[in-house]
C-alpha cells in the first residue's frame, strides 16, 4: 500500500503498481534499496541463506524507517570460493552484476534516481562495487553503497576480533547475527564436539595481531598468503579461531542498530540534496 506518497509495505513484490506509482509520484526523494547476500556454507550449524536473510531482515528495516522501496533480486550471490561445501549456490561474477545493473536499469526506467545497494556477503564487494560504477554511467542515476559506523566503540571492538581471530564467517560475530535474527534455523547443538578448523602456518597466525606496529604491512601479506578456497585455511568451513558458542545474540542486535541507523542518516541527508543536474535527464 502507499497513500500520498507513504508507504505501508516496502517490498516491491508487495505492491500493486498503483501504490508503486502514488509512492514514486508523491515521495519526494523516492529511494530503492536493493540487498544481496549468498547461499552457502556456513559452517554445520547455520543456514546455508545466513547472509541473504540478514540482509532481508537488514534492509526492511532501513527501508520502513525511511519510506523506501526495497528489493532482494537474488538469494545466491559470488561464492566460488565455499563450492567444496555442499548446499553452497554460486552465480558466477557476471551473473551477480548482471542481476544488479538489470534490477538498477529496470527502476531507473521509471523514474527512480536514488539507489542504495547493501552487500552481507563479503564475496559480493567487488562485484557490487563494480555494478555501482557501471549503473551510475550507463542509467545516469545516484548509486551508493554506504558503509558504517566504523568508529563507535562496538564497531571497533568487533573489528579488532575479525582482526586478532579472522571472524569472517560463521564465527562468534556472524553466529549472533543468525542468532538475533533467526534463531529458529541455527542448529547450535551440532557444536558439541566443536574445535577450531582453521589451518594457518604459525608465521601467518603471528600477523593476527592489530597490536603489532607493522600490522597494516603484515596484515595485508596475511591476506596475500590466503588461499583461493575456503578449504585452503579452514577444514569445517568456519573461518574464525574463536568458539562460535560464544556468540552475543544482544551485541548484534546492538550493532545491527548501530548499522540501520547510520543508512537512515545517510538516506536522509542524502534526501535533503536536490538530485543535481548532472543526473536529470
Ligand atoms: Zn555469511
């Protein structure tokens, strides 16, 4: 539904055309949000679809709280890398970035100049970052892919656990995740017998530590001497050093608001400047 412009359900499949044309008619600044995530492994003991469902649940959130339309144009995203698990799904990188200039190019022929695109699945960010460039050129519309807060105190305090712990995937902080967002499809009880699976030479686990002086150079050797595939450095498929038992479904919660309120910061600032000359047509 949409009255003068408002909107009462914000996914695009739940709309008649006739509440998509009052809100592109009568919002003022009318912004989609467009979110991907992947299917894949994601250790034993969360959903293969643990980055698409965040990001459903992620950006209906920003999308409700900002009077935008928002879109999940495909479950599976980039995973080549987790093929070696089964379950995982991969679009190769072309498919990914031609659903996304597809979904960009489909709005933008009706009128929409503001896209937001949101990516929870670190393997998506070239290929996302790639699209935005392209769409911007090729539909002469504002695309963004806003990031953050990196510096509040629980930004930083996760951050420095993927650092020192390599918690990318399906550790501490992604299992919170799953956990605040969809308890009911995480199976922690095939983590009884858990250990670590990662497999990393001394040498390299030494460059895991953001306290050493030279960790900017050491760190990016690190990632130099990371394997192609998962397998490559973990043997469950969990990245991450640390015990995902441990997981704080509330840090989260916490962090996840933390996130959701910067993009509303930023679509409303971004809402306040006058589409520029630049991209009318
Ligand atoms: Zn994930």
């Amino acid at each position: 539904m949409s009255q003068n412009g408002k909107l009462s359900r914000f996914w695009i499949q739940e709309l008649t055309r006739p509440a998509f044309e009052d809100w592109l008619e009568n919002e003022l600044e009318p912004v989609v949000i467009i979110g991907i995530g992947a299917i894949e492994q994601h250790g034993l003991h969360l959903p293969l679809g643990t980055d698409s469902l965040g990001c459903l649940e992620f950006i209906h959130e920003v999308a409700s709280r900002t009077n935008s339309v928002c879109i999940h144009p495909c479950w599976p995203g980039f995973s080549p890398h987790h093929m070696s698990f089964p379950g995982t799904v991969t679009f190769s990188s072309e498919t990914l970035l031609g659903v996304l200039m597809d979904t960009v190019g489909s709005f933008a022929h009706h009128g929409v100049k503001r896209f937001i695109l949101v990516n929870h699945h670190g393997g998506n960010t070239q290929t996302m970052n790639l699209a935005a460039q392209l769409a911007k050129r090729e539909y002469n519309v504002m695309i963004a892919a806003p990031e953050g807060p990196k510096e509040t105190e629980l930004a930083k305090k996760i951050q420095e656990r993927v650092q020192r712990f390599l918690e990318v995937h399906s550790g501490p902080r992604e299992t919170a995740y799953a956990l605040h967002y969809f308890p009911e499809l995480c199976e922690m009880w095939r983590l009884d017998d858990w250990e670590s699976g990662v497999i990393l030479s001394d040498r390299l686990r030494e460059f895991m530590d953001p306290d050493r002086e030279d960790y900017e150079l050491v760190s990016q050797v690190f990632d130099a001497c990371l394997g192609p595939n998962t397998e490559d450095t973990t043997r469950n498929g969990q990245y991450a050093t640390t015990d995902p038992r441990t997981a704080d479904p509330k840090e989260a919660e916490a962090s996840m608001e933390e996130a959701v309120q910067f993009m509303v910061d930023f679509i409303e600032l971004w809402k306040s400047i006058p589409v520029p000359k630049c991209f009318l047509d």
